[in-house]
C-alpha cells in the first residue's frame, strides 16, 4: 500500500502487473502523482508495458547491475551523506586481515577449499573492550561445529544450571560485547565505506553492459532516476519477487538493493524500502507461523543438535542477542514452550525443551528428496506442494516411488498424487502406497492469513467443503488427537513420549460456534489464533503487546511477532484483524488489518526522522520526535518502530542490554548495532558483501573475478542430476521460468478449470524472432527444450518481448518458459521442470529456477 507513496519504483525480479495484479493498483496510484516506474527484466511484459522505462537485462546477473548502482551512486558521490552516517554501518571498522574478493580472485577471507565454507573470523567489526565478566562456573558443554574460535560465539551456560533460578538479565550482560570501533571521517581504509567503495569500484557502467548486456546509457538513466528520486524530499522503492530469490546468489541479490536503498536513504521512510512480494494470501503467513524446517513460529531459530542448544539455558543465551530486539528472546521462547505443553510445562522440566527435535543438517525440500531417492524416508506428507512438476521433476517422481507410504491432501488429483500416471512412470514397479485426502478451498474454512506487507486479516468461512473435503487445520488437529491416544495407551520405545502426551490440543470448536456446519468437529481457528497471539496464563486474557510476555511461565504465546493481534479493551477481546474498511489513514491503514510486529506498518521508522528527531522534510514527515512531549510520534497513527521515549540525544551505552546499548540515532533495532548493515559481519554464508557469480548453468565466465561461480552454492551430485557443461557451446541458451495470469503455480488450483483451461491451453516457450530465424522456426511450431536433466516439448511464442542480449562480444539468445502445466487436469502439457536442477543459494536452500542454460530444437519430444 505505501508504494503510492514513492517517487520511483524499480520492478526488478518482478512481473507485478501479471502475477500481483490487485497490489499493482499501489504503483499505478504512485504513478499517477507523477512517480517514474522502472522495470529491469529479461522479458518485455505487461508490467514493461506500464512503465517509463523497460530495461533488459541477462538472467542470473542482477547482482552485476545493483553492484554498478552502488559504483555510480559511490563514485558521483550521490549518497545520502546524513543518513549513511548515522544510520548504517558505513563508519565502522572492520578486522584489519579481512581480504575482499578483488584481492583474493572472487573469494573473501577464510575461505576453506575442502569444507566449501568460509570462517569468518577476518570479517568481525574492530571493537572496544566489552564490560567485565562476572565469574561463572565452567560449562560442561564444548564449543559446536561453525562455532569455534567465532569473537561471536555464545558462551555456554554454567555447568549442570537449568533456567531454574536464571537470571537470564544477568547472564546475558556477561555476554555483551565491546562497542564497535568506528572512524566518522569515512576515511579509513577499514571502515564499511572504504571497503564498499573498493568492492564495488570494478562494476562500471561499461562492466555491467559487458556482463548483463544491458545498453550503458540505460543502466546510466535508471541510476540518475533513482539518485534524482531520493534524499530528504523524495523517496524511491524496489519491487522483487521470486525472479530475485530463486538463484543460487538470491539472497545477496536483495541485500545488493539493500545496500542501494541505504545509501540512497530509503530504509524506514515512506514510499522507500524492498517490496517482497508473495505468490498469494499467506505466503507469509506460513513463514511467521513457519512451515519451514530449520524455524519455530515467530522465526525463532529450531534447535540445532550442531549448535549450543543441548538445554534450554543453553538454547536461549545462545539465540539471545544481548545488543539488540532480540534480547527479549527469553521470553518469547518460554512463551512458546508454555503454549506449546501447557499446564505440564513449568521450569523444574525446563518447559519440555527437552523433548523438542534438534535438526541434524540441512532438512529442506531439495536435500530430502535426495535422501528419498536414495530410500532414506518411507513415507512423505504432502499438502501445498506438487513435487511431481516441481524442480527436476522426473528426480522427484523417482524419489516418490521409493516411498513405502504417500499422504495427499489437495483440492484436486494432483500429479504427485498420482505420480505412477507419468508417461516415463512403470506402475508395476512402484510398491508405494497411495492416500488422497479431499482438502477445503480457503473460502470454505475459518482462519487468518498475512500477506506480503505483513498484514492480518481474519476471515470467516463462505461455504462448507463439498463431500468429504476437510480443513487441513482438520487433518492435523485430528492427527494429533490420534497419536495422544496412542500414546496414553502406554505405547512403548517411542522417542519424544512426553512432547506427544503433553501438547496442548485444546482446539475443539464450542457447539454455538457449529449450529451450521457440515463437519461439527472442525477445529475451531479463532482459539489457535488466540493462543499464536498469547495470553496471560493465569487469567486466559489475551496479552496486547509482546513487550508484556515474560519468560517465567506466566504468559503463553504462540509466536511473538503476532502477539497484539487480540486486544483487551476494557473487558472485551477486539480482534484487530476485523477489518474497519470506512476509515482512511493516509499513508498506512491501520484499521485495515494488523501488521506484525505492534502493527508496525513502516519497519524501522525512526529512520524517516533526521539524527536529531526532526523529518528529513515536510514532504515525507512520518515518524518524529516530540521534545515537548518526550515521546516518538507518528500522525498516520502507525506503530512506532523504535523505544518510544527514547531521546534521539542518547548516548550509546556499552552495558546497556538490548536496544540500550544503542544510541538514540540507531533505527534498526533488530540489529545488534542497531544500524543498517552495507557490510554483514554474520548470518550470511556467502560473504560479507554482494559479489557477482554466474549461474551454476551459464554460457559464459565471470568476467568479474578468476571463480567463476558462487563457491559455497549448495549442489547435489546425484544420480539424475547432471549439470549442463558450464561456459561450454552444447547448451548455449539463457532460460528462465515464469508465470502467467491466468494458472496458479503448478496449475492445480487453474488448469481443472475450463475457462481458464481455454485462456491459457497449453505450454509454451517465448523466443525471439533473431532465435527463431537461426533455428528455422515458426510461431507454433513445436519445439524442445533440452538439457542434461531430459526434455520438455512446448510451442513455439516468437515475440520481440525477448531479444538477444550481447555478453562480452558475444551474443546470447535467452527464452522464457511458464511452468503450470502437467498431466492431470483438462488442460495438460509437458513438464516445464523437467529440465531444471537441483542447485541452491547456500543461505536458504532455494532452487535456480531463474538463470540456468539449454539447447533449443525445432520438432516433438515424442513420436
């Protein structure tokens, strides 16, 4: 919504005008105020079509084209100087061995050839001496793997101590570090600033022309906008979806248009920021409330068995960071514990951490279909996904048939619920068995969902499900109520016995609450949404901050972030996720929805207010200092993202505990120097800057540095799994995925649809006339699409929309391919994932589906 706000908007790993239309009304409001939108893309699309510039651009190269943006705007000097002083990292010193890839031939410091790792020792901010440490008995718990010698590493809890008696505020001050060391004149060579200038000093308007084939005057006329449209008055936005995540540099991807909009000043302000844009309703919802393996709700770190997280004292000092937010970490943690076990969780058993899982590696979707392929798991759950025309899609249909048992919940017949229908597929040697479980539509059951600008809304169900068709909140609510039967019954030899019988499960719906449903035992929602947001565990109120959940078993909570969405407001419960659609707010609604966290619309407000409190101008006032009143305020009524009665003029303290070991000019409070971070000193396992690679699949070498490849991408030397030459002529062909308006994801939800089937009947591929010349091919011919994983036929789109981009001299076609169809349904297609891999970003573990390579032929994949 605050894009109407911007003055600039960047379209970059983003077709928002065909995959986000009813969000793309923002950019069009923005537009018609007068703001310039750009779209830098390998396709010419409906959202090119609606812009003031289009920018073509090679798949897999952002990285090259943000890194020239950092150069120019460094290089000009056209840096908001005020704000990158005082909000960002860009004064601070960093270790004096730390050695950037332009020294190093595209590697950092610490690099380690055999783990394929980097230490990342050399890369620690230069600091002060931390405050005295008070003494304390030695742990009987050694350092974990990746953890050793780290100046960052937790220091365990004393010997044999359970959080029984902690004081968690005194331990977590004997663990608070030196200040870090900083040089305000931005001129010496260690700081942040001078290493961002020399990193970047090599991504020329004429290297990035020469790497992206992007014209240079056209990278130059995006650069000058963006300058122009930023700084005290003006405010620029970057827009991305899954066209910048699905790389194997993703992540430092979108932190490289971080380092641009930190520099440029457009972090925390109106009409600034990095729109990340989901694929529907509550994507991200099912990341707060996470579906993720490595993550417990409120994106509170699983424990690791590779980690110092052998108990729970353990687990929390070592996730607690003492010098930011996340201080509070305590308390959210035992909040959950409480929720999760109830009356049975106190401190003398540690809240049942004990019980808890600990991960053992990498458990994502691509490395466990590895270890399924290699008969490691016997049985798979699988509800939202389609692993059968998902990535290198005839390896997971292998995969899937060495399962002993497979349980689909969906609205259709899905292929990976019928995987042994594949034309490849011998049914006679599959033994896997099969359970297909009829699923509600969202209109047809209770619940919230949170979409891509953190927004909740609560929404109520429009019909019953048809037939047998039941909630998946039903099938795991039941689910559970099965197995603490069983195990009440005395079930014997099971691991985790006690987390089974103790979870709390109290779902049931009250029967005014069912006078109309088809299905009585639908669990209700509204109880588990009371119990996410939290609640004081003696009185069942609901609690309306999370600055109220404390970590001595008194407050239970789901998870943190979402904890306000229920009020107490003179007796009553007042869910804010109802909406209020008659109010108008101006540059946020907070009355359309609650957003997490505090329903703080505008992450890191502070920053829209100059050092001193005062905003950078009339024009984009939002959040403000009141000196009279000695509070933060904010007119539209957003939630205030910073300690509300924090004085701008406070100084740092070096033994305050959380945000109060930062200054009162320090907006980025999650962060544990509460500035925003041009260098990342930790958390990324790539580098502690942006660095250009080359797909893992390219045509051609990096002409940046002598490693040609991010040397820490997580790949997969499988059987089924060959990667295309790298820089070699038999697959010459830059090809990216995408989708369409009119199908949904793999098509589940789109192509049992005869309108949409008739909109959208078939796969294609869009190639260009300059391509279609060379390979004697013509608009809906057939063609294939080949590579070392097997072949999709499609027809052949030839359109101007895509044009052959020069590289270096040399010039490379690019094709685009959807990826909705398969082999169910009514309108059924070849697989478009049959000719990808599985290749990861080594942070994050998501697929290249975005930038990999092929060979193009005219003619039918079969007979």
């Amino acid at each position: 919504m605050d894009l109407q706000n911007s003055d600039a908007i960047v379209f970059m790993g983003s077709n928002m005008a065909e995959c986000h239309p009813c969000g793309f009304k923002w950019p069009m409001k923005a537009k018609a105020k007068g703001a310039t939108l750009i779209h830098v893309d390998p396709r010419f699309t409906r959202t090119s079509a609606m812009c003031d510039q289009y920018v073509p651009i090679r798949s897999g190269t952002d990285i090259a084209f943000l890194g020239g943006l950092v150069n120019y705007i460094l290089t000009n000097k056209k840096y908001f100087n005020d704000y990158v002083l005082s909000f960002t990292n860009a004064a601070t010193l960093i270790n004096a061995g730390f050695k950037d890839t332009e020294d190093n031939d595209g590697f950092f410091s610490g690099f380690n050839a055999t783990t394929r790792a980097y230490d990342r020792a050399t890369w620690q901010y230069q600091t002060g001496n931390a405050p005295p440490r008070a003494p304390e008995p030695q742990s009987n718990s050694e350092a974990k793997e990746g953890q050793a010698g780290s100046p960052t590493a937790p220091v365990p809890a004393p010997q044999g101590q359970s959080v029984k008696g902690a004081n968690f505020a005194a331990l977590i001050a004997n663990r608070l570090p030196g200040q870090p060391l900083q040089d305000k004149t931005l001129t010496d060579p260690n700081t942040v600033f001078q290493i961002l200038k020399r990193h970047y000093a090599r991504y020329t308007p004429d290297l990035v022309e020469k790497i992206c084939g992007t014209p240079k005057e056209l990278f130059i006329k995006v650069a000058d906008t963006l300058i122009a449209n930023s700084g005290p008055d003006k405010t620029s936005a970057f827009v991305y979806a899954v066209g910048w995540t699905q790389h194997t540099t993703g992540v430092q991807l979108i932190r490289t248009a971080g380092l641009v909009q930190l520099l440029l000043g457009n972090i925390g302000r109106p009409g600034g920021g990095i729109m990340a844009l989901r694929g529907h309703a509550s994507i991200q919802g099912s990341t707060d409330i996470a579906s993720l393996y490595n993550l417990h709700p409120g994106y509170l770190n699983t424990p690791d068995a590779s980690k110092t997280h052998d108990t729970l004292l353990n687990y929390i000092l070592t996730e607690t960071q003492p010098t930011s937010f996340w201080s509070n970490t305590p308390a959210y943690v035992i909040s959950q514990l409480k929720a999760w076990f109830g009356d049975s969780a106190s401190v003398d058993n540690d809240y049942f951490y004990d019980t808890l899982p600990k991960i053992t590696g990498d458990h994502s979707h691509l490395p466990v279909m590895v270890e399924m392929s290699q008969g490691k798991i016997q049985g798979m759950i699988l509800t939202g996904q389609n692993p059968a025309t998902s990535l290198n899609a005839a390896f997971q249909r292998n995969a899937m048939s060495k399962l002993k048992w497979l349980v689909v919940l969906d609205f259709y017949e899905t292929e990976s619920s019928v995987f042994w229908k594949h034309a490849d597929a011998s049914p006679a040697d599959i033994q896997t068995e099969v359970f297909f479980l009829p699923a509600a539509h969202v209109a047809e059951k209770d619940g919230s969902m949170t979409q891509t600008q953190r927004t909740i809304q609560f929404h109520k169900k429009a019909a019953d499900p048809p037939g047998d068709a039941r909630s998946d909140l039903f099938f795991w609510y039941d689910l559970g109520l099965r197995l603490k039967k069983l195990y009440a019954a005395g079930r014997t030899g099971a691991k985790n016995l006690d987390a089974i019988k103790n979870m709390t499960l109290d779902y049931a719906p009250d029967p005014a609450d069912v006078a109309d449903w088809i299905h009585k035992d639908e669990p209700s929602a509204l109880k588990i949404f009371k119990e996410i947001n939290g609640y004081d565990y003696k009185t069942k109120n609901p609690i309306n901050s999370f600055a109220n959940l404390a970590s001595d078993g008194s407050t239970a909570a789901g998870a943190w972030i979402y904890t306000g969405m229920l009020q107490l407001v003179n007796g009553a419960v007042v869910n804010r996720g109802e909406m209020n659609p008659g109010k108008n707010d101006g540059w946020v609604s907070p009355n359309w929805g609650w957003a997490w966290p505090a329903n703080r619309h505008q992450l890191y407000n502070r920053a829209s207010a100059d050092p001193a409190g005062n905003p950078w101008s009339a024009k984009k006032k939002y959040t403000y200092w009141d000196a009279a009143a000695k509070t933060w305020k904010n007119d539209p009524g957003d939630g205030i993202d910073f300690t509300a009665t924090k004085d701008p003029a406070t100084p740092a303290n070096p033994t305050g505990i959380g945000v109060a070991f930062h200054d009162g000019a320090s907006p980025f409070i999650l962060k544990k120097d509460g500035k925003g971070w041009l260098f990342a000193y930790e958390g990324l396992s790539d580098g502690p800057l942006p660095t250009h690679y080359e797909p893992w699949e390219s045509p051609v070498k990096n002409l940046l540095y002598k490693q040609d490849r991010n040397p820490v991408a997580k790949i997969y030397d499988v059987t089924g799994n060959k990667y295309n030459e790298f820089a070699g002529s038999q697959f010459p062909t830059v090809i990216t995925t995408y989708r369409v308006t009119e199908h949904h994801l793999s098509g589940t939800m789109s192509r049992w649809l005869p309108w949409l089937a008739e909109l959208m009947p078939e796969l294609f591929v869009e190639i260009s006339p300059e391509l279609a010349k060379e390979k004697t091919i013509a608009n809906g011919d057939y063609l294939r699409v080949i590579t070392e994983r097997g072949t999709t036929e499609a027809r052949a789109l030839v359109t101007k929309r895509l044009r052959p981009l020069t590289i270096n001299g040399q010039v490379v076609h690019q094709v685009g391919m959807p990826w909705h169809w398969g082999y169910q349904g009514i309108a059924t297609g070849d697989v478009a994932n049959t000719v990808t891999s599985f290749v990861a970003d080594p942070n994050v573990s998501i697929h290249e589906g975005k930038a990999f390579t092929c060979r193009i032929e005219k003619g039918r994949a079969r007979a």
